[in-house]
C-alpha cells in the first residue's frame, strides 16, 4: 500500500509537467519519457549562455507588460554578465522605479527573477538595471573599495565599510578579491557590512 502510493506520488508530480506539454499521460508513457528524457538530456540541453539569454528575453518580457501598465516609457537592453543575465530599461522619466535608495528597483528585480523561474522552474541570479542606476552604484563602490583596499593595505589593519545591500556587497567583496585580499560580511540584515582584511 505504502509503496503504491509513492509510486502514484511521483506519477502525478511528472505527469502534471507533462499535461502542460503534451495534455494526455499515462503511467506507461511517463516511465518512458523519464527515461528518454534522461537519455536525450545532456544532448538536448541548451547550453549556459542560452539559458541565460532565454532568461532575458522572459525578464524583458514580463518587464515589457509591467511599463505598459504603469504607462511607462522605457527601451530594454538584454545581456549575459559573466554567469548571470543582466536586463536593462532606459528612460527619461524612470526614477520612480528605482526609489530613494534603490529599494524599489531591488524589489522589481526580485519580482521580475520570479517571473522567470515560474517559466523556467530554475532559480535565476538576473541583474536589473534601471537608467543606469546599478552601474553608477557599481562605479562608485569600486572606488570606495580602492580607496579602502589601500587604508587596509597601508595600516595592516582591517577595515569595516557602512552596511550595504547584497548587491553593493557582493560589488566590494569582487574588488577585494581582484586586489588580491579577503573580505567577509558581518552582522544581520538590513546593518550588513562588509570587513576588508589585511593580507
């Protein structure tokens, strides 16, 4: 009884995936497309990059409708940074979807790396840019992190930096690391903060 149930369990979970797809399983058919789904996987898989862009184009999508519902003019740039895909909207008048101090453009990517997983089921690291405002920041904490690196590096002691978001830490841990030291974050959210430590 026991085992026909998780058998009867792992039917379901598959054959609702495949109800998306196809619209009619069976227990039969399933079995046999677990199993030629196994074998065609690492054929058919698409590889990282277009993942990655297919990532964008879903973001650009869903962003796409949301300008259109709030009325809001904006172009979108897609990309591929390094291991994550990077959507960015362009306007004149867009202040309003970054906020004060970027909190509203942090919760318009999160909503927006939602959007993507619902599609793809894969978690995403998508960065959002809006008019620019992550590469500014990005420019400015680079040299904020320089500027501290050299602190560090002349008085062999370590220095603790302002708390930070995830992504303005995540900018300095980088910079830290390409100067060739260590850095780790300290204390809880939202007073986060980043120690550079001395060689």
């Amino acid at each position: 009884m026991t085992d026909s149930k998780a058998v009867e369990t792992d039917d379901v979970a598959v054959d609702s995936t495949e109800q998306t797809d196809d619209g009619e399983t069976s227990t039969h058919e399933t079995s046999t497309h677990e199993t030629s789904t196994q074998e065609t996987s690492t054929e058919a898989r698409p590889s990282k990059v277009e993942r990655l862009e297919n990532e964008g184009e879903i973001a650009a999508d869903y962003l796409e409708e949301l300008l259109d519902i709030a009325d809001l003019d904006g172009d979108l740039d897609m990309d591929v940074e390094g291991d994550r895909a990077a959507v960015s909207i362009v306007g004149a008048d867009l202040a309003q979807l970054v906020g004060g101090k970027g909190e509203v453009l942090d919760a318009l990517q999160e909503l927006t790396r939602l959007a993507v997983y619902r599609e793809t089921g894969e978690r995403s690291r998508l960065m959002l840019d809006v008019s620019g405002y992550r590469a500014e920041q990005r420019e400015r904490l680079v040299r904020l992190a320089t500027e501290k690196i050299g602190e560090v590096q002349s008085s062999g002691e370590s220095v603790s930096l302002d708390p930070m978001t995830s992504f303005e830490r995540k900018v300095v841990h980088d910079a830290v690391a390409a100067a060739g030291l260590t850095s780790e974050s300290e204390g809880a959210e939202p007073r986060r903060y980043v120690v550079i430590l001395p060689a």
